[in-house]
C-alpha cells in the first residue's frame, strides 16, 4: 500500500513541479516576418551584418523548426498559418479563427484577456490584414472590410492596433476609402473610448501615461516598402520599431502582463515580386524592430521573446548556376521593382536602359529584357535583377518548406526542436498558465 501511496505522491510532485516551472511567463511578444524563410534570411545577414555575424534574432539562444502546412494543403496562406498560432489548431487556407468546418474557435488572445492580462497587434501593412486578423478574427474569408468590422465588435478583445488600413475605417464618401457604407470606424472606437492616431507625429508624441487603448492606422504604410520611403519623401510613417517602442510602453502598465503580436509583413510581399533586395530591406526593418523589442524588455522580469515566421515565400534559392551568387551587388538597387514597373511601364528603350541603370546598377540588358521591363512586369524585374546577383526563386506564391524559430527569455527552451506551427500556441498558453 505505501508504495502506491509513494507513487502517488511522487507523480503529484512532479505535477506541481511542472506547473511551477511553466507557469511564470507573465509577458510574450510574438514577432512574425511574414514569409521570411531561412534563405532570405541567411542572404539578408550577408548583406546586413556580414556573413560571419548574426541578425539580432539569430543571437536568441533557444532555436526551432517549425512545419507550416495547412489543414487543406501542403502550402499554407497567412490566414491558416496565423489561425494555427493564434488557436493552436490547423484550419483551411483562407479561413480566420475558424476550424475546417466553420466553427469558431479560440484565439490565445481571448485567454489572455480572461487572464487580466492586456493584448496588442503591430503590423507594417494593414491592420486588417491576415497575420493581425487570424489572432483575433472569425471569418471564412479575408475580407478586410469585414475583419475592420469585426474589430470593432471584438474591441474588448485588443487594446492596441497599430498598422495601416485607414481606407478599410473611414466612410464611402472620403477619398481612398474603401468601405461600400458610411460607416466611421475610427469615430465608433473614439467612442468606445480608444486614442486614435493617424500619423507618425501624433503616434511618437502620445501621452503614455494616459492611454491605454489605441488604434494607430496610417496612411501609405501598408502600401510604402521601406526601401522606397526615402524615394518617396515618405519618412512621416512610423517604423514597425517606433510602433512596438510604443506598444511596449503602453502594455507594461498592466502588472498582470501582455501578449503582443508584431508583423513584418511586407518581406512576404517582396517575396512574391522574386524581388531579393526590398525583401532585405523589409527583412532589416523587422530586424531593428527586435533589436528594439530586446533592448525595452531587457530587464522585465518573466518575459518571453519569440521571432519566427508564418511560411516561406517565393521558393528563394542562394545560387542560381555554379556554386556562387553576388550579394554585394543587392546594395545598388536604390528603389523596389514595384517602383520601377510603375516609373518604367511603356517607355522607350533609352529611357528604360539610362533609368534601370540608375535605379539597379545594371547595364547589360537584352533586347528581351527591355521588352518585358517596358511591359512593367514587378515579378519579372525582380528576376532580372536576381539573375546577376546568381539566387533564384521557384515560385511567385508560398512554397511549403519549414520556417525557423528563435526564441529569448523566460523558458525559451521549451521551443527547441521541430514542431508543428499549433504547438506554438500551445506551448504559450502552457508557459503563460492561461486557463
């Protein structure tokens, strides 16, 4: 009998153990560079910080492999993947907070708000977009209208959105909406008691003190890549590191803690115009935003950092022929390929010839070329370019490989190893002690 006891005692032990040690998590920041794989990733340390250094996140000391595919294909989208790490469950392509057969399901952030605990989504393109929506929504499709309106139904739910998207808040009346009613979204969350900002001024010199529910939606920025911000005169847009610099600074308010998701979501867009330097370029902007996000928290207790991606984009290979490829020539690309198609689309072959070579550095182009950059083909000048820098790319959409994981603080050991994308939000609920 007393052996059984002892046994009983012994695994009661180990229980209470366990719940000790992986209960302590008080605060996590999500950090996700859309559609950055390891490829871009080894390629953008290169270019960066040199091929013998590392990118902020690769210095975090815990390290993963995670599997992306989605309940219906081996490729997954941004929607299914951001359910997966939102519910910690697989859903189709295109579904938001929903399972395969429609039902809602539970978004991490829902417990964390039951926790007492305060919630935020940082993003460089639309707040209404898919990575931000599939931690909160619950949609069948990726209408952005519809998660707009699902914000504002959900406003319990989040008390920070900061990304762009206005076209998605204001009415049908103001120019570049692109509502079909009258509805004022940025007046309904003024009124349910949110500060609202619409400008990089506006979001720096806010009272911190003094808010603690915030919608930052600003113009351009999910349409302006970084490499052409300077171009563009188009400085006035917040850094996905000066938004989560203020996030953080809100969130920390809350004793009980927060959960804090942060988008890179333009490397992704990059990626699907094969377009190798505005991908680093976005890639850099995400790395400064970790580096940020370290330096704040570095001294706050019983936090976890966590920078992964959601999927691979683009199928990106570092050496298109014989055993090399030539990162050093990325850095006399001045503008994104988007902008070139725009700036270049019908023109003659002189202009193109003069232009291309002030905007690339290139000066060989084929008559073929010439032709297809005249045609003002984003995808095309992307793969231009990387043909002379020698990478290639084997897809225009998602590819289904693996996506690497990085992990700093509080029980970071608890994601090494190779998983599913749904044990990440397993994992977290179990360290936060989210019930």
């Amino acid at each position: 009998m007393k052996p059984r006891i002892y046994k009983i005692i012994s695994v009661l032990f180990l229980l209470l153990s366990f719940s000790f040690v992986f209960a302590v998590v008080r605060n996590v920041v999500f950090m996700i560079g859309d559609g950055m794989g390891l490829a871009l990733i080894d390629f953008s340390r290169i270019v960066l910080v040199g091929k013998d250094e590392k990118l902020s996140f690769e210095k975090f000391p815990v390290v993963g492999l995670v599997r992306t595919h989605s309940y219906n294909s081996l490729v997954t989208d941004s929607a299914a993947a951001a359910t997966a790490y939102s519910c910690g469950s697989k859903t189709n392509n295109r579904y938001l907070g929903l399972s395969p057969d429609g039902k809602k399901m539970t978004h991490i952030i829902e417990l964390v708000k039951k926790n007492g605990k305060s919630t935020g989504l940082v993003t460089t393109v639309s707040i209404t977009h898919a990575t931000p929506a599939g931690f909160v929504a619950s949609l069948s499709s990726r209408d952005e209208v519809l998660v707009a309106n699902q914000y504002v139904e959900l406003r319990d739910m989040v008390d920070i959105f900061l990304g762009g998207g206005i076209e998605y808040f204001i009415p049908s009346g103001q120019q570049g909406s692109k509502r079909k009613d009258d509805r004022n979204l940025l007046e309904e969350f003024r009124q349910f008691g949110f500060t609202v900002v619409t400008s990089k001024e506006e979001l720096l010199n806010l009272p911190i003190t003094k808010v603690n529910k915030l919608l930052g939606v600003f113009k351009y920025l999910d349409t302006t890549y970084f490499i052409d911000r300077e171009f563009l005169s188009r400085n006035d847009l917040p850094t996905l590191a000066e938004m989560s610099k203020v996030a953080i600074q809100i969130l920390l308010k809350n004793k009980n803690g927060f959960f804090l998701m942060i988008e890179g979501g333009k490397i992704d867009w990059a990626c699907h115009s094969n377009d190798i330097a505005t991908a680093v370029a976005e890639v850099a902007e995400f790395n400064d935003a970790v580096e940020t996000v370290v330096e704040i928290l570095k001294d706050v207790p019983d936090t976890l950092i966590i920078v992964t991606a959601d999927h691979e984009t683009g199928g990106l290979s570092l050496s298109s022929k014989e055993y090399r490829f030539f990162p050093e020539k990325v850095v006399h690309q001045k503008i994104s390929a988007a902008q070139i198609a725009k700036l270049l689309k019908g023109k003659n072959e002189t202009e193109i010839k003069n232009k291309f070579f002030e905007f690339t550095g290139i000066d060989d182009l084929t008559k073929e070329e010439i032709e297809e950059i005249a045609k003002g083909d984003v995808v095309e000048i992307g793969r231009i370019i990387s043909l002379r820098i020698e990478v290639g790319w084997s897809t225009k959409t998602h590819s289904g490989c693996s996506v690497p994981l990085y992990a700093i603080g509080k029980n970071a050991e608890v994601f090494s190893g190779v998983y599913d994308n749904t044990e990440v939000a397993k994992k977290i609920i179990q360290l936060m002690n989210l019930k």
